[in-house]
C-alpha cells in the first residue's frame, strides 16, 4: 500500500508542476499574432487613408480618427484571438496530460517494471541481496527464503545478483551440479562484470571440481587461466591454479603457479616455507616422471 501511495504522490507531483507551469502568469509583453490577411487589409486601409491625406481628400483630424479606430480594431482582434486562443490549448493540453501520464505511468511500470518487488522482503539480516564480491555465512545462506526467492526469479529473470545468491544456495546444499548450472546463468547476465571477476571465476571453478567430473578439467584450466589474466594479482587463483595443476599430473606447471604465488610473500614467512616445501614436491615429481624442465 505504501509503495502505490508513494507513486501515487510522485505523479500527483508531476502534475502539479505541469499545471502552474501551464497556469502561471507571463511577466513579459505580450505577442500579437492576428491574422495574416486582417493585417494586409488594414495595412491597406491606412496606405489609402495616407494618399488621400496627401491629395488633401480628407483632413488631418479625418484621418486621425480613421487610423485610431483601424488600430482599434486591431487590438481587439488580435487581444480576443489570443486570449481565446491560448486558453483553449491550455484546457486541452492540461486534460491530455492529466489523463494521459498516470495511464502511460502505470503501463510502462507493468510492462518494464516488476510489480512483485512491492511486496518482496529478503530475510538476510543486511535486507539486500549478497553483493558480486562478498559471500553469505551459512546461517545467513539458510536464512533465506528459497522458495520466495525462486518465486522472485521467476517474476525477474534478469537480477544477476539474485541468480548469484541462489546458486550460493545451492552450493550451501552442496547441490554442485545445480548450482553450476545457476552460476552459468550469472555468467551470461554479467558478460562484461560477473564474468570477468577473477574471484567469482574461481568460485565456479569450485564448483566445477566439486562435481568430480572428469569432463569438466579443460574447461576448469581454461578457467583459471581466464581468472589469471582479469586478474594477474589474485593469490587464490594462483594457489588452486597450482594444486588443479599438480593433481592432473601437470608438475610443471604447478611450480610456475607457485613460484609467482611466492612473490607475494615475504622471504622466511610461514607461506613461503610452505610454498618451497610444495615447488620442491613438484619438481621431484617432474623429474621422476622426465618432464622436468
């Protein structure tokens, strides 16, 4: 109620800055516009009254009152003209827009808009959605509601950041096949955002590993080296870049992703002991297999 109270109010607004704008007073002098062939009579009328004037026709006061009385008649012409004119499209155009902009108003909002949000309550503490950047605990993941949610879905197919809560629904569900297919879906809203987060890469990549499927591991490796190059100083991607490569075998590889994971850290740091304790593993893993290098 208190959203169409509040677009009721808007338009009413709207309107009222309409009609006194339509409505106010000129502080200008006013513009005659009578009529083009009235004023080539008249112009005829004092062009005559002047010659016969110069042949002394007719004497100075006859001419006077002559040229007073044209001038009077257009005055009154043209002043009843416009003010008949200018009220008449001021009644019309104030009727046209009062009927017409509430109409047009309500129809672009249900065609454009999504009347379902008036009455949609997340139940997140935050009371928005969750952002592209930061994830939900699990109670705040439980918390919401994932019928109302699908419900909303429906109603707006186009919300990324929705879709992108419910495919961290169901990753809480540990539904990874699902939730892949979801997160998809994200990818294809957001070509030119979603898509090109490096963090958000990797949390599909996870979810491509969770499912343990082994038609997934191109496209995992394609992935990751997608999240490297939007974002080369991302060191969770270098570090699951390393251990996807070391468990496919790909030794190598594991220990350039490591070796840069290493120049973040300083020297003597317990992460770099244990990144050289791991680039140790995979070069003895390299050569036992001949593909050290």
């Amino acid at each position: 109620m208190l959203f169409w109270c509040c677009i009721a109010f808007m338009i009413l607004v709207l309107l009222g800055a309409i009609a006194w704008g339509l409505l106010k007073p000129i502080d200008r002098k006013r513009e005659d516009h009578p009529n083009m062939l009235n004023r080539l009579v008249y112009q005829d009328q004092i062009d005559e009254l002047k010659r016969e004037l110069d042949r002394k026709a007719i004497s100075t006061d006859t001419y006077s009152r002559s040229i007073e009385e044209i001038e009077r008649r257009i005055i009154n012409e043209t002043s009843v003209e416009e003010v008949v004119t200018r009220d008449r499209l001021k009644k019309q155009t104030l009727i046209v827009l009062f009927t017409t902009i509430p109409v047009v108003a309500l129809i672009l909002y249900f065609q454009i808009g999504n009347p379902s949000l008036s009455n949609y309550f997340p139940s997140t503490q935050s009371g928005t959605f969750i952002t592209e950047d930061n994830r939900l605990d699990r109670e705040e993941m439980v918390s919401i509601d994932e019928s109302t949610l699908k419900k909303y879905l429906k109603e707006s197919p186009n919300d990324v950041r929705a879709w992108l809560t419910y495919a961290r629904i169901l990753e809480n569900q540990k539904k990874w096949r699902e939730a892949l297919e979801v997160m998809d879906r994200v990818f294809e809203l957001s070509p030119n955002k979603i898509a090109k987060n490096s963090s958000l890469i990797l949390e599909k990549v996870f979810l491509m590993l969770q499912t343990e499927d082994p038609l997934y591991k191109n496209k995992i490796e394609k992935e990751l080296e997608r999240a490297i190059e939007e974002d080369p100083n991302n060191i969770e991607v270098w570090e699951v870049s390393g251990m996807v490569a070391y468990k496919n075998g790909q030794y190598n590889k594991a220990v350039e992703a490591w070796t840069k994971l290493l120049s973040f850290y300083p020297s003597g740091s317990p992460q770099s002991i244990r990144l050289l304790d791991a680039i140790g593993e995979a070069q003895n893993r390299a050569f036992m297999s001949g593909s050290f290098r």
